[in-house]
C-alpha cells in the first residue's frame, strides 16, 4: 500500500482517479495577482520495512484568462 501526500498550505489536494492513480487539484480559489506560481512538492512512501519513499517536486503556474 502507497501513501501519497502533497505539502501542507497550499490550494491542492490528491484525488484519487483510478485504483493507483491520483490527481492534483485545486481545493481553493487561486489568484495569480497575489501567487502566479506554486513549487508543489508530492510524496509517496509504501507500508514496507524499511518504508521506499519518493518526491517530485511539481511546478504549478497560475494563468488568468481576464488579462488583456
């Protein structure tokens, strides 16, 4: 069994898709005046002993489609 986690503070969270499979995304509002980007770093860890663990680190830009 994988763990998967995002960092904490910020606007996404996983959700799961498919059996083994997850998605990032937004669990609030975002405004690209006040943040335009987001170094996300994601995580997953299994049950074993010792625990294999692995991050990426997702860099995530914000568009606003109202900008002329």
């Amino acid at each position: 069994e994988v763990r998967c986690s995002l960092d904490r503070d910020v606007p996404f969270r996983l959700e799961k898709s498919l059996e083994d499979y997850y998605r990032v995304v937004t669990a609030s509002e975002l405004d690209r005046e006040r943040v335009s980007q987001y170094n996300v770093t994601g995580r997953a860890a299994d049950g074993g002993s010792p625990s294999l663990q692995s991050s990426a680190v997702l860099a995530l830009r914000v568009l606003d489609v109202n900008d002329n």
